[in-house]
C-alpha cells in the first residue's frame, strides 16, 4: 500500500464511520461501530501493519494520517455517546421532581427580629455596636438617670408594672430601652455609638395597637463635638439606609425628660413614596420615633462632663415599624404566633 | 388644648391659610391634631324670629310656625320640635341652604302644607350632637343675619396637643405669643381696664400652708348672675367647654386665655366671709361639684371657708358647698399659684383630672395671678355687671422673682451645629419674654448674654432650655444635617451577640420557625407546663393573665403550639429566644435575669408523599440541639438522662455543658400536653443560652487529614438497659485514644434472646494514624481495650 492508498482508505473509512456512528441509535450499536472502525478487525488496523512496508520518509506522514483518523472517529463516537446518553430514559426509573424536597424546610424568623436586625445592620454599617440590658430595672435606672426624679410629672408619659421586689415602686418592668443608655454610659467613658433594641413594657390592654409587652430600639452617641445637625444627619442617613433613596426624614419639637432639645421625627410615608395615603394620614409623613441632644442631667448622672461631650439619642418601636411596613393590622398577631402569620415573613 | 383663630388674634395680628399656620404651629412644636372649621358646612342659614306657632291641621306632633327673617315678609315652616316660644330668634335655613352632610334644602309640602326651608336643631348645624330642640339665640341678635357671622363659625380652631414643658402653651395668649414669635409679628397682651370699685363687708384670707400656696389672690364683688351673651358661649363652645353663667363663663374663658385656673366662690355660702388655705385632715372628706364625695388625705390641699369647712379641693375642683348659683350676688374670686407636685399627686390619687388641674401639674405663672384676677373682673363688669370691691386680698410671703440663665453663643452653636450670631439669637428670645441684659465686663468677651426668664416659662432654667427655645424659633429643619464622625471608630457585634445569631440561623435552617410569646404569665400557666405556679410577681398586673413574670420560656411556647392546634395547625416546629426572671441572688434588688432558648416541636414531621409518615420524638429536639451545638462549635457538651419539670420521666435528658447542666430536653408530659390540648407526643427543649453562648468553643486550628487508610470496626455489645448509648461512646473514646477518627452507633436493637432489661448497642469505630498505616495488629489490640473498657464500666459483653 503506497501513502496515497494508505491516505485514500482512511479518507473512505472516516466518511463511512461518521456515517455508521450517527445511525447507531443504542449504546449496543455505537460499541459495534467503534470494534469496526477502530478494533483489531478494522481497516486502521490493516493501516498500522502496513506502515512499516513504507519507505522511512513517508511514515511520519503517514503516522499523522493514522493519528487524524483516531481523533476523528473517537470525537464522533463521543459525541454520539453523549447524545444517546441523553435521551436513554427508558433505561432509568423516572423521578419525579416537583415532589417536595426532602430536608426539614427553612423556618422563619420573627418580624420583630428581622427588623431589629436590619436596623441593627444599619447602625453596625455607620460604626456603632449594639448594647442590651435587663428588661426588670429599678427606678433609678428607668426614670431617675433619665432626668424624671422621683414625681416628676413626666412619669406619667408612661403606664408603668412594677414589681414585687425591692421598696415599693423600687423595681419595674422597663418601660423603654432608655435605661440601656444610663448603664452603657457608666460603663465606659466616650466615644459611645451605640444601639440598643429590645423588650419593654406597659400597663396596657392588648388591643389592636397597644400591647404590655412590645419591643424598641434606641441608639446613643456621646462624643466631643456631636451636634444636633449630626442627629437629624444620622437620622436622614438612616432613613435613606433603611427605607431606600429618595426617603428623607423631617424633625419637629417635642418634649422628653431625657433630651433637650427633644424632636419627633417623621420619615416620608414608605406607603405612598410621600404622596399621601391613608396611612399617613394625607401628610406624606410617617411619625416613626423620638429624639433629641442626651440632657445635661442625664450626663450628670453617669459623670460625664456635658461640656466636654455631647450626645444624641432616638428611638423607636419595631412593632409599629413593622406593622406600618409590611401592612400588619394587629399587634397581637406578633405574640400569638400563628404559624400561618409567622411563615409570611 | 383648642385654640380659635380668631380668638388668638386677639393678641396677635396672625395671617396665613390654615394650613400654613398649622405647619408653623408644628414647626414650634404646638402640635396640630386637627383643624376644625365650625361653620365650614353651612351656607344661608338666616337669624328668625318666631311670630306665630299653630298646630299642623293633620299632624299631632308637627307645628306650623310662622317667622319673620328680618324683612318683614314672614315665611312658615313645618317644624317637629316645640321647645321654642313665640319672639325666640332661632336659625332658619331657607330652600337653596346647605347643611353638614351636602345636604341642600328644597320647598317642599309635609303633610300637605308648604314649609319654606326649616328651622334648626344645634346637631342639624353639626354644632353639638344635641337634637333636643330648636337653637334658641340671644334675644337681641340681629335678624336676617347669617348664622356664621352670628355664632362666630366663620373661624378656624385648632386642635393643639401641648407637651407637658409648655405651661405657657395651656392658654390662648400663650400660643399667640409662640405663633406670633415664629410669624415675626407683634403680640400684645391688654392690660386689664379698672372699673369702678365698690365698698364690701371686708373678706379674710388665711393661708396654711404657704409651701404649697405661695400666692393666693382673693377678689371679692358684686354680680349678677345670668346666662352669658352670645360671643362668650361661641368663644368657650369653640375652645370645647360649655357655658354654664356668665360668672362661671368668665373663670374658664380667662383660664384658657392666660392659663390661670380661677375659682369664683358664693360669698354669702362662704362661713365666716373668708378664705383659709389648709392641708386636709387624713380621712376628711368634701363632695365636689360632680357630686362625688372624695375623702382626702393630709397630702392633699384644701381651701375651706373661714371656718375651715372646705370649700375646694385646691387646684382640681370646687366643692358644691359655695357654688355660683342664681341668687348669687356677691363672689369671692380666687386666682392662686399652688405648686404643680402637688396637684399632681392629688389629681392622680384621686383620679381626677380637670382642666384646672392639667394647668397646674404643669406649672402656672406665680405673678400671673392678680393681672389674671383683673382680667376676670373686667370680663364680670363687662357681662355680669360686675363690680369688684376694695382691698384686693394677695397672700404672696415670698415673691418668686424671675431667674436669669447665661447663654453663651458658642454653646449654642456647640449644642445646635449652626453659625449663629448673638444678635439672630437674641432675636429669637426676644419676643418670647427673655428680656437680655449683657453680663457685666470680664464675665465673658464672646457673646455670653444674660437672660432674665419669664415666670411663664418655669421649663427654661438653664442654657440647655434657651438652646432648645433658639432651636425652635431658628427652626429644626433650618439646621444643616451632619454626620458624626467617630474619633474612634468601633462597634460590630459582640461575640455573644454573633453566637445569637448564628443560633437563631441554624434553628431556621433546621425547619423551626421563631416565636415571640409574653414574658408575663399567669399562674395557670406554669402550672399547665407543669412548673410550680409561682415566680415573680407584679405588684399592678392589669390581668391576672399577666401577673407573673415567666421563670421559663417554655410554657408560653406550649401555649403558642397549642394555640396553633387548635386552629387546626397540629404539626409546628417553634422556637423562642427571651429573658426569665428567677429570684434575685441575695444582697441583689433585681431578678436573676437570664436570656433562654426554648424549642417546641407537635405532631407529625415529613409528611410527604416519598416518605412514610413519622411523629415527632425526643430526638427530633436532640436533632435541633445538635444543630445549635454544631453552629457554636461546643467544646463539650452531653445529654445526661434525668428527670426534668414537665417531661415525661425516662424520655429527658439534662443538656451539660461544660460539666453544668444548663437545661433539659425530651418529651413533654402526657399530663402537660392533656392540660393545654396537644394532643400528639410534643418535643421540646429548654436551655440557659446565656450559659450555652459563654461557653468553651472548639479550638479553630487547622489539623491535615491524614494520607494513610483508615481501619474501621465494628462492635456490637450487649448492655443493660439503663446504660446510655452517650456514656457508652464516651467509655469507647475515651479507650480508643488518639487514634481514633470516628465513632458513632449505628445500631440499637433488642430481643428475647438478649434477654429483658438489655439491649445491643453497635458502634462504627474508624482509626487512623497521621503519619503510617496502622497494623492488623496494632487495630486489634485498640479493638481489645474498647472491649475490656465496656465490661468494666458498664457490664458490657461484645455480642456474638
């Protein structure tokens, strides 16, 4: 066989191969195709005994032939094999996917704690750490430190359980986070930048606003030179972090024991993008929390210099936040657990 | 706190739409609840006079009135109510009036006879809700006139809500100054006209108790009595107080225009013709104008007559005993300054709360008084044909001066972030009464000004409280917004509040979804969770549902699971994360507060179509600790069984975690779950968290897995029941030494042939060296250690 031979019958060999590969429609068939095309009895077998009848400067060409055709016919034989492959159903059994999964499913977290944690975020991204303290406090921590001494007509803001320990009206169920603040300060000296949620408690009836246990989140800065424009800053900052761009916050007096000045601040109505709905009442604004610039009083009774330092502190509750946000008409579905309310979350 | 437009502007040359004033009245933190418009409803309602009333011919119960508008051309309406009496000027509204509701008024026949339009009722104007009869007007209003401009409706009120700081805002003037600050418009406050006095039987006064009546301005006089004229019952109307006299009008219109609470007592009912002002006697007790007997006690304040019958409890409310009445000719007027702490506790133990109380808590203005007194007998002459008499009575020991607070300018700007001048701030202070007097040379170079502060402001009395004021008149959204920059910077979570976390995360992941349940119980409760009934207890509870605080998550979880079976949802997985309240450590006032991890999983898991049903078991509650374990990365924690509170006995375990059990895990009690109607097995957990997050975690070093195979045996033994599968992996590990890699138990099976009371434990051991492949016989004598250590701590014999 002369190279030209030699060439010509692998030429011929790879065309009828290419041809014999595609119709074998089992893997049964394409095995057969491959002991034909490239077994012992094939023509690339007559091929290889040949060569070395040749002269020695036609055998590398003749060796690149051999090697072209295996490349050739392997790739198409593996094509076909893929291709059978993928249509060989019959040989397994079917499963049915769109069945459930196997495993225990995801649970879900609780409202409040999804937004407490997103605002938790939101204040670990401008560099604060978050604070917690005991939901049982005693007078001094819950009122006195907070600028309201022992009578103050300001108690009254809020409805208050006491508890049966200590002297009487000594020990009570903490009606706000604020507390958090007094024993965050008399830990340490400043810089403090700081939030704070958790529970807290009032002397009311569950109805479809209130509730006498329900959660807040208050945050505290205490450095030299804090302002009051870098508390309606941080509170517009928050705003446009937590209900997105376009969200903007407005301040406007009020009056609280432990701030002076004291605001409320109103963010643009999450319902309505500020349009006016019947959320906000027409007004395009949502009144979300209280704040104001940390009292001298107050610094008074955790030892910080109130001309050294200066601080800021707002708060809020996550119930009303969320009821507000995600449309919840009742308190009462946060605490009675429903599963049925739990998993929409 | 009501404030008419109108009235306001007696003080203060006010303008602008009602919206913009109310923004600016929000902008000063006189907060706008609503805008009322009075008469904003009704249009071509017309002043009548009733000349003739007849019977409707073919209807008992209608009348048939005839009325003059004032043309002389009389006009006859069909009318219901009879209240009225022929010469009575009353509203009529003619064909083509409107009325609240849109409703527009046609001619039309009742009963066949014609009635031209209607005459009103105070609801039908949407006045008040009162539908029991025809408005009667003056007798002397003008007729043909439109009703708003007679009753005044053609007005603005609003509704403002006042924080407790701002006693100054509890009145008319008060907020006309505010406004009138924030509008850059003058506010002028009339001093009082005299008027004629006259000779009286002289009063006495006598106060007791000076510490808690430092001033008390007495004004005696002679009145008449009778009702007041129009515009002062449409001024009280609008303001939300109704008139009763002109003598009474008169103390509440000038207790909403100053703030002043004033009293006008009967002089003749007075015994002795005088005034004493006392503390009470413990247990003595007045009927108040209510008629409601209050017994009082020695904290409480009275004002008696001069024989020391009370007549008053001072500041809250007046006793019946020398009430104005209609014989009433002479009065005695009190304008006093009693302290606001007082007040306060006496309104609250009382229950009490009046608008002369909500002035004082507040605190009114000490040298407000006798201008207030003035202001009031110049309002008697004007309607009550009041003259006052000589010798004005003002018991003031100790006069209360006005206070001065420095301010220095760069506080302000320290306090605010802004860039004000002295000036601009002493423009804001100006018109509220800081009356600036520059502090005298070497005090300060840089703009500290002394400030005198009005009385009316007892809430500013330090710099601080003159910032807040500049703040408000500058404008709080006039302030450039800032971001604080942390001098050094920190923050992030705290360890346990990431192991928090990462606990709640993995209790998701494991299916459980998070409950939030009360932290207040009831005895009931405990009780059906099958814990002692008792914790720490309320001394107010406002329910006895919620009268103790919880000394465990776990019965709340259990009431929640159960809430949801009985709303057909029997299979939940639920998990809590919350405070308990145990006993204070002694020498300790506040409870033992520990934050808990409580898990509760009901009825059925894996219902699914490839799987057979299952129901729930300990294990499924293991499974979840295992989880939250795993997601801490515990060093050393194991389940030990034991007895817990509310678990079926032999189906718990106590949770130990390094060493110290921190809490339980199981199956809950049939008795439990029969109590609260669960009616599947029910598993559950609880564990102190707080305990579990400070816990000793596995060290994070890295250990390379070892080229060389593994050797695994297995072996199965024979124990006694009573022997845990945990102590027996312990035993093997613990003999398997630092060759072996793995160990679980892959097996647990009983028989007959073992025998009652055993069973066959099966572990997977797997060994393997770091740094050879381990012999035939180096496995076979790690094999042989395993088994000598079982038989001798627990008895065990390898099973054959």
């Amino acid at each position: 066989m002369t190279l030209e031979e030699l060439a010509a019958l692998l030429d011929a060999e790879q065309a009828r191969a290419k041809d014999e590969i595609d119709k074998a429609e089992t893997a049964a068939a394409l095995e057969e195709s491959e002991r034909a095309f490239l077994g012992k009895r094939s023509a690339l077998s007559t091929v290889n005994q040949s060569i070395k009848d040749l002269a020695p400067e036609d055998r590398p060409r003749a060796g690149q032939a051999v090697s072209a055709y295996k490349t050739a016919v392997t790739e198409r034989l593996e094509a076909r094999r893929v291709a059978l492959s993928d249509s060989a159903g019959e040989a397994v059994d079917r499963l049915d996917l769109t069945l459930p999964g196997r495993g225990a499913g995801r649970g879900h977290l609780h409202l409040i704690t999804q937004v407490q944690q997103e605002l938790e975020e939101v204040f670990l991204g401008l560099g604060y750490e978050v604070a917690e303290g005991p939901e049982v406090e005693t007078d001094f921590y819950n009122f006195e430190a907070l600028n309201m001494p022992p009578a103050h007509p300001a108690r009254s803001m809020w409805d208050t359980l006491y508890v049966k320990l200590g002297r009487p009206e000594e020990v009570v169920l903490r009606t706000h986070t604020s507390p958090v603040q007094i024993r965050v300060m008399e830990s340490r000296q400043p810089p403090v930048y700081t939030v704070m949620p958790g529970r807290c408690y009032r002397r009311d009836t569950l109805d479809a606003r209130h509730s006498p246990v329900f959660h807040q989140i208050e945050g505290l800065v205490v450095d030299r030179g804090i302002t009051f424009g870098d508390l309606a800053g941080t509170i517009d900052a928050f705003t446009r972090a937590y209900f997105g761009p376009g969200h903007t916050s407005r301040l406007r007096p009020s009056y609280f024991p432990f701030t002076e000045p004291s605001a409320e601040f109103e963010v643009t109505c999450f319902v309505c993008d500020g349009a006016g709905c019947s959320v906000c009442s027409k007004t395009g604004w949502l009144e979300l929390g209280g704040c104001g610039m940390v009292d001298p009083n107050v610094f008074r009774a955790v030892g910080y210099d109130s001309e050294t330092y200066t601080g800021f502190a707002f708060g809020f509750g996550l119930e009303r936040m969320a009821m507000v946000r995600y449309g919840v008409e009742h308190i009462k579905s946060f605490f009675e657990n429903d599963v049925r309310f739990l998993k929409q979350f | 706190m009501k404030a008419p437009l109108s009235w306001l502007r007696d003080f203060a040359p006010i303008e602008g739409t009602p919206l913009d004033l109310a923004d600016t009245l929000n902008g000063i933190g006189l907060i706008v609840e609503g805008i009322v418009a009075p008469g904003r409803d009704i249009a071509g309602v017309r002043t009548v006079r009733v000349l003739a009333v007849e019977k409707h011919p073919d209807a008992d119960r209608l009348a048939l009135v005839d009325v003059d508008p004032g043309d002389g051309n009389a006009v006859r309406v069909v009318c219901g109510a009879h209240n009225y009496a022929v010469g009575d000027v009353v509203p009529w509204a003619p064909p083509g009036a409107e009325l609240p509701g849109g409703f527009k008024l046609e001619r039309r026949k009742i009963r066949g006879q014609v009635s031209d339009g209607m005459l009103c009722a105070p609801d039908e104007l949407g006045l008040s809700d009162d539908h029991s009869g025809i408005m009667i007007l003056a007798p002397d209003t003008p007729l043909g006139e439109d009703l708003r401009t007679v009753l005044g409706l053609d007005d603005i009120v609003f509704d403002l809500e006042i924080t407790p700081n701002r006693p100054d805002a509890m009145s008319i003037a008060g907020v006309a100054r505010d406004l009138a600050a924030a509008l850059g418009v003058p506010f002028t406050l009339p001093v009082p006209g005299g008027s004629g006095v006259i000779d009286l039987a002289p009063a006495t006064l006598v106060v007791d108790a000076p510490d808690r009546c430092p001033r008390y301005v007495a004004m005696t006089g002679r009145v008449a009595v009778a009702p007041s004229p129009g515009w002062m019952a449409q001024r009280l109307t609008k303001a939300g107080m109704r008139p009763i006299s002109n003598v009474v009008d008169v103390t509440n219109y000038v207790m909403l225009e100053l703030g002043q609470p004033l009293h006008a007592f009967d002089l003749a009912l007075l015994g002795g013709r005088g005034i004493v002002v006392r503390m009470a006697e413990e247990g003595e007790t007045i009927t108040t104008l209510d008629d409601v007997e209050r017994t009082l006690t020695g904290a409480d304040l009275l004002i008696c007559d001069a024989n020391r019958v009370p007549q008053a409890i001072a500041g809250v409310m007046g006793g019946g005993g020398s009430e104005v009445s209609g014989v009433t000719t002479e009065v005695l007027l009190e304008s006093a300054f009693f302290t606001a702490d007082g007040i306060l506790r006496t309104s609250k133990r009382l229950g009490l709360r009046t608008e002369s109380s909500a002035r004082f808590e507040r605190g009114v203005n000490p040298n407000g008084t006798a201008v207030a007194a003035e202001r009031a007998w110049e309002l008697f002459a004007e309607i009550a044909s009041g003259q006052p008499a000589t010798g004005a009575l003002d018991a003031y020991p100790v006069p209360v001066e006005p206070i001065r607070v420095t301010l220095r300018t760069a506080r302000v700007n320290e306090v605010l972030g802004t860039d004000l001048g002295t000036d601009p701030i002493r423009a804001y202070l100006e018109p509220l009464g800081f009356v600036p007097s520059d502090v005298p040379d070497g005090r300060d170079s840089n703009g500290a000004v002394e400030y005198t502060v009005p009385t009316y402001r007892p809430d500013c009395e330090r710099e601080i409280d003159l910032i807040e004021e500049v703040a408000r008149h500058h404008g709080y959204n006039n302030i450039v917004r800032t971001m604080p920059r942390p001098t050094e910077p920190s923050g992030g979570l705290t360890p346990f509040q990431e192991g928090r976390r990462a606990v709640r995360d993995a209790l998701l992941g494991a299916g459980l979804s998070e409950a939030y349940t009360f932290s207040l119980v009831s005895p009931a409760d405990l009780a059906a969770a099958g814990l002692p009934p008792e914790g720490i207890e309320l001394e107010n509870p406002l329910r006895a549902e919620e009268s103790l605080l919880r000394p465990a998550v776990l019965p709340g979880l259990l009431k929640a699971a159960a809430f949801n079976a009985g709303h057909g949802l029997p299979d939940v997985g639920l998990f809590e994360i919350g405070h308990i309240f145990l006993p204070p450590p002694a020498g300790q006032t506040l409870p033992d507060e520990r934050e808990h991890l409580a898990v509760v999983l009901t009825g059925t898991v894996f219902r699914l179509p490839h799987e057979p049903n299952r129901t729930v078991d300990g294990h499924d509650a293991v499974g979840r600790l295992e989880v939250v374990a795993g997601a801490l990365g515990l060093a050393d924690w194991s389940l030990e069984p034991d007895a817990a509170a509310g678990f079926t006995p032999g189906r718990a375990a106590a949770v130990v975690v390094d060493g110290e059990s921190v809490g339980a895990v199981g199956e809950v009690d049939p008795a439990v779950r029969a109590r609260l109607g669960l009616a599947g097995p029910v598993a559950a957990l609880e564990v102190n968290l707080s305990k579990v997050l400070t816990a000793s975690r596995r060290e994070r070093r890295s250990v390379t897995p070892s080229r060389y195979p593994a050797s695994t045996i297995d072996l199965a033994f024979v124990v006694d029941e009573s022997v845990p599968a945990g102590a027996a992996q312990r035993t093997l590990a613990g003999a398997a030494g630092g060759l072996l890699e793995d160990i679980g138990v892959f097996d647990v099976f009983r028989s007959d042939a073992l025998g009652p009371n055993r069973k066959s434990l099966a572990f997977g051991l797997r060994f393997r060296a770091s740094d050879r492949t381990l012999t035939d016989e180096e496995v076979g004598g790690l094999r042989q250690r395993c088994i000598d250590a079982m038989a001798e701590h627990h008895g065990a014999s390898l099973r054959g």
